[in-house]
C-alpha cells in the first residue's frame, strides 16, 4: 500500500469538510466548551441532556446514513486512489 499523493489527499479532506453543515460545526465546539462565550452564558451546553439535543435535531440529520453509498459525493476515481491502491512498491512501518 501506498500513501495517496498530497494533492489527492488535500483535495479529499476539502470536499469532507465542505460536506459539514456549518451549524454542526457550531454545535459541536459549543458542545465541547471549545467557542464558549466568556461570559459563562453559554457553560449550560457542557451539561446539557442527550435526550434534548435529539430533539432539536433536523429530519435530515435524522435520515442521514454514513453508509449510503450513493449518499457520498466523493467520486469513484478519487476513492479507488485513495483506499484501493494495489501497489506494494512502499514499505509501511506503521503508525
């Protein structure tokens, strides 16, 4: 195996990361105290309960499947270069 060409990889984190609604972004770093306000008017989001942020949740978070296929706007060329690369000329060491 072989790692993808930079260009390859840069291009498929930009695409997954444009593919991130932005208020989800949002949420999360709210969520995890990372953009609190300083204030403390927003330290209520550390704490709150699962149950009430699923019901704020959108249908179309609620419809999503990380494992549709079709769902994924990635093309074909660009995964086979990334994931089924066949060539064994690389040694890899590991992590």
């Amino acid at each position: 195996m072989r790692a993808p060409e930079l260009d390859v990889l840069c291009d498929f984190v930009i695409k997954a990361w444009n593919d991130i609604n932005v208020e989800t972004v949002i949420k999360s770093f709210k969520k995890c105290g990372i953009s609190n306000s300083m204030d403390g008017m927003e330290d209520d989001m550390l704490w709150e309960d699962e149950d009430e942020t699923e019901a704020e949740a959108t249908s179309s978070d609620l419809e999503f499947d990380p494992y549709d296929e079709a769902a994924i706007n990635v093309s074909q060329d660009v995964l086979e270069e990334l994931m089924m690369s066949d060539v064994d000329d690389v040694d890899f060491e590991g992590f």
